[in-house]
C-alpha cells in the first residue's frame, strides 16, 4: 500500500468517497511544519490541536483546551490524521457526526525538540510552537493504561519565558484568528468567502458544486491549503455518522476532529 494510504487509512475509513467530493486525502509531499488549533463547538466543545508531520495532520482533541500554566495537564485524546486542507476550515458542521462550528483559533509553526516520529512512538513529543497565539515550549506526554481504548495523552505548557500561570489563553482569545470572527458569528454565517468561490459553505451541496469541489482537490494541490477545500470537508462530516467509533465518548465531540 502506498505510503499515503497507511497515513490516512482511518481518515479514509471514516468517509464513504462515493458520496463525499472529499479527498481520499493523500500526503503531502512537501516537509512542512505548520502547526494550528480548531476550537471546535460539537457536542462537547474542544480543541483540535494539530501538528503537521510526514505530509499530514496529528491530531488531538483538547478537551479544555491549551494552557500557559506549567502546572496545568490537559487531557489530549488522540484523533486520526488528517490532510493538511483540513487545517484551513472554519465553519459549520452540518447535522451528523461532530455537528458544530468550528473556528480557527492558532496558526504558526512547531518545531521539535529531538526526533518527532520517535516522540509520537514513545510517547514523549517535545516542541517549541511558534504560533500567533501560543508560543514557547510544550510537551505531549502518552498516558499508558490498561484496556484504554483511546490513545490519552497530556498537553502541557514547558517552563519558559512564555509560561503564563495568570492569563488564559481560551479566554484571552476568543476570536478567529484568522477571520477575527465569533463562534456565534461563525455560527450564522459559516465559512469566509473566499473571492473565487461564492457560493456559502451553508448552502447544499449541488452536483455543479459537487463538481467544481472535486476539481479543486487534485493530489497536486493537496499540499497547500485553500478556501476551496471547505465544502467537501463539510459534506464529509455530514457522511461520516455511520462509521463512528461507537464506544468512544469522543465519537461526536471528535468527529471530523
Ligand atoms: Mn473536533
């Protein structure tokens, strides 16, 4: 099986491509870094912490969120890879699996503290985020139980100069960083526009549309992210309700994670 396919055989899974434009999502050639966080309002709001390795998007669900206090460990539940046009969407999950708005809420870079593919194998992944937001030193640290269904981990913010016991940083910002938008603004409108796609990301979805969807996600362009890629994101989720993990209690609150 192509290198692709292992990385994302469980975004894959959770997708029926024969009614979703969708990509089947292949990895990105290009050896990037980017690094982003989706505050996600499902069932259960969370964050969607992302970090890009390999040409996809690890990913976990925050439960409450990023914090700058070192002695605060946030509960990180691990999502399945995504492909990097995920990390561009802000708007709203229809009805079905992970239902919800969702709004951009970090961007930036990460940089690991020695071997990434080692630290996500033994649990143990240390970087430095350099984000619009967050900034300094983190770590993700594995919880190893017996029977866990789930892989658990612990985000927690590093000593530095960016550690910060006073502020908090889900109720210092509580805006799009990108849009500059509210959740509940979001909430009304949806996806931004982007100039060369007018149609609104809360309109159904129509075969031209469809159509103009698939068109847009050609393997080639796959490595960059654009505004383009928001309707079939929002289809997919709308499809992927039946492939749900039915044990996990993350399995709406993380859907489309
Ligand atoms: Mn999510």
């Amino acid at each position: 099986m192509p290198r692709s396919g292992r990385a994302l055989k469980a975004y894959r899974e959770k997708r029926d491509f024969r009614h979703t434009p969708e990509p089947r999502g292949a990895v990105a050639k290009a050896k990037g870094n980017s690094y982003l966080i989706q505050k996600h309002d499902a069932r259960r709001l969370h964050y969607d912490f992302r970090l890009e390795l390999d040409g996809v998007l690890k990913s976990w669900a925050v439960t409450r969120g990023p914090s700058l206090n070192p002695r605060d460990k946030r509960l990180a539940v691990r999502t399945e890879d995504h492909p990097l046009q995920y990390g561009e969407f802000e708007g709203i999950i229809p009805k079905g699996y992970g239902a919800g708005t969702v709004m951009l809420w970090d961007q930036g870079t990460w940089h690991p503290k020695g071997d990434p593919q080692e630290g996500l194998r033994k649990g143990a992944l240390k970087f430095v985020l350099r984000g619009k937001r967050l900034n300094g030193g983190f770590a993700l640290i594995r919880m190893r139980k017996k029977g866990d269904k789930r892989e658990n981990w612990l985000l927690v913010k590093e000593r530095d100069d960016e550690a910060d016991e006073k502020h908090d940083p889900t109720k210092q910002w509580a805006t799009s960083v990108v849009s500059g938008r509210s959740l509940d603004t979001i909430a009304k409108h949806g996806a931004t526009l982007d100039k060369n796609d007018r149609v609104s990301d809360a309109a159904p979805m129509t075969p031209a549309r469809k159509k103009s969807a698939q068109n847009s996600h050609s393997c080639r362009r796959s490595s960059r992210l654009s505004a383009m890629s928001l309707p079939p994101v929002v289809t997919s989720c709308m499809r992927s309700s039946s492939t749900a993990i039915a044990s996990s209690p993350w399995s709406e609150g993380t859907g489309c994670a």
